[in-house]
C-alpha cells in the first residue's frame, strides 16, 4: 500500500536482510565522543535521583506540616493550650528535621532547579508555622523569622549523622541553611487565612465571640497586603487572592451576625446560626 492511499511508509533498513544490519557493535566505547555522553548519563541520572529524593522529602514534609495544623485546631477546644502549643513545638522540630535533609541534598546546587520538587512542602511548612505563631502573637511571622529557624548548626547536623566516622569526628561539619523564597512564603500566608477562617468556625460553636473579631481585623490586614501586589504578583499568587477574599467574607459575617444577634442567640446556638449562614454565601458565589 502506498503512502497516498493512506498506509505506512517502509523504512529504507526494512529492504536489508536481517544479518546484514548494522548492529552497532563497531562503535569504539573509549571514544571521547561515547566517553562525553556517558558523563552526561551519569550527570542526569543522579540529577533525576536527588529529584525524586526531594519529591519524597517534600511530601513528608506536606503530611507533618498538615498533622501539626490539625493538632493546632484542638487549641479552641482543649483545656491546656500550652500543652498543644508544646506538642505542636516537637512536630515542627520534626518537620525541620525534614528540611535539613533537603538543605543537605541542595548543597552545592542551585535550589531553582529543584525549586518545583520541595515548593508544595514549604509552603504547608510556612502554613504550620505561621498558625502556630498567630495563636501565640496574634500577629503575622515575618519571612526572615521563618529562615532563621531552618539555620541548622553543627549539633543538629551531628544528631542527623548517626553513623560515627573512623576518626570518631562529625564529617558533615558546617552549617547547613535552607531560606524560604518569597513566593512559597506568600503562598503559605495565602492558604494560612483558610485555617484561620476554620478556626474562627470553630471557636464561635464553642462560645468564644472575641477571637472571631481578632482573626477578622488580621484578615483584613492580609488582604490589603495582598490587593497591593494585585496582578503584578506570580500567577499563583493572584489566584489566591480569590480564596482569600472568600475566607475574609466568611470571618466578617461571622462578626456581623455575632454583633448584631449574638446578645439573643445562646452560646450553644451561634455556631448553627453561623454555618447557616456560610452555606448560604457558598450558594451564593456558586449562582453567580
């Protein structure tokens, strides 16, 4: 059949016989040519490995940061808030266990190249860490804070190093750093006003009306910050602005209906009132 007619045309090598095809086995191994494309295997073969080593490291990172903000949410409802805050503590030490072994892993690299593997676990790490730091403060953990706390001395890179040297020294001495970008830290801010948002749900159902105002007037903040950088911002910013301006009409119809009913409502009944009034938004938004 011929090309024209719609079939297959024949490859040239398809006419020879099969014992009369080159097979490649003349090709000399210990040419520089061979020898420079085998350096470049190796080159990206070990490139693709710390990819996938990152990608992995990442993800616990993502899971721990998310196990950490669940246990912060206890915090409405839990007697000792210091206790949650202190076992909190342990989990974030935890998670910056994780992000030493990816500083480890980009030592000597540039961190953009693999900047896309770790981005998702940095910004649910700002996330934990920045819920964490509003709960104590009440106020916003700037990005330089957040680097400060992945600077790792020689202790905590020995603690990692478990299997002693032949010298009985540390071989992996120095200091090891990883810093935030500025694009991850506001993506962490930005996803951080959903929990707040959840918080602010969660301490109304439990009779608190003061937090709902203070987590209002923190979001407002927020989003002004955020209307500022606007569409300038990388895409992924501005996309989350919409989010963030859901979270706030959220928190300020809370207050609304806090203000203006709470002195009729019963404690025990806000949080019905309140959830009533969030599916109504939600359908809302959703019709238009």
């Amino acid at each position: 059949m011929s090309s024209k007619e719609g079939g297959f045309r024949k490859r040239k090598h398809d006419n020879f016989p099969h014992n009369q095809r080159r097979e490649g086995k003349d090709v000399n191994s210990s040419s520089p040519v061979m020898l420079a494309f085998k350096s470049f295997q190796q080159e990206l073969d070990a490139r693709h490995d710390k990819y996938e080593r990152l990608v992995k490291l990442s993800r616990d990172i993502t899971v721990e940061s998310k196990r950490t903000i669940f246990l912060l949410h206890r915090i409405t409802s839990a007697p000792d808030m210091e206790e949650i805050l202190t076992e909190s503590e342990i989990k974030l030490d935890g998670v910056r266990q994780k992000i030493l072994q990816v500083a480890q892993e980009l030592s000597g690299e540039d961190m953009h190249q693999f900047h896309r593997a770790i981005t998702t676990g940095l910004q649910e790490y700002v996330e934990a860490v920045s819920f964490q730091h509003f709960i104590k403060t009440r106020s916003l953990i700037s990005m330089d804070e957040i680097n400060k706390q992945l600077i790792f001395t020689t202790e905590e890179c020995g603690k990692e190093n478990k299997t002693p040297s032949s010298d009985g020294q540390d071989k992996q001495f120095g200091t090891w750093r990883l810093k935030i970008t500025p694009v991850d830290y506001l993506l962490g801010v930005a996803d951080l006003t959903g929990e707040l948002m959840r918080m602010c749900i969660n301490s109304v159902g439990n009779g608190d009306i003061d937090t709902p105002f203070e987590v209002s007037q923190f979001l407002r903040q927020v989003y002004d910050g955020f209307s500022f950088i606007g569409n300038t911002g990388p895409y992924e910013v501005s996309k989350k602005l919409y989010t963030l301006k859901q979270s706030l009409a959220k928190v300020e119809n809370a207050c609304y209906a806090l203000k203006v009913r709470g002195s009729e409502i019963p404690k025990h009944m806000l949080a019905d009132v309140f959830s009533v009034k969030t599916e109504m938004i939600d359908q809302e938004e959703g019709i238009s």
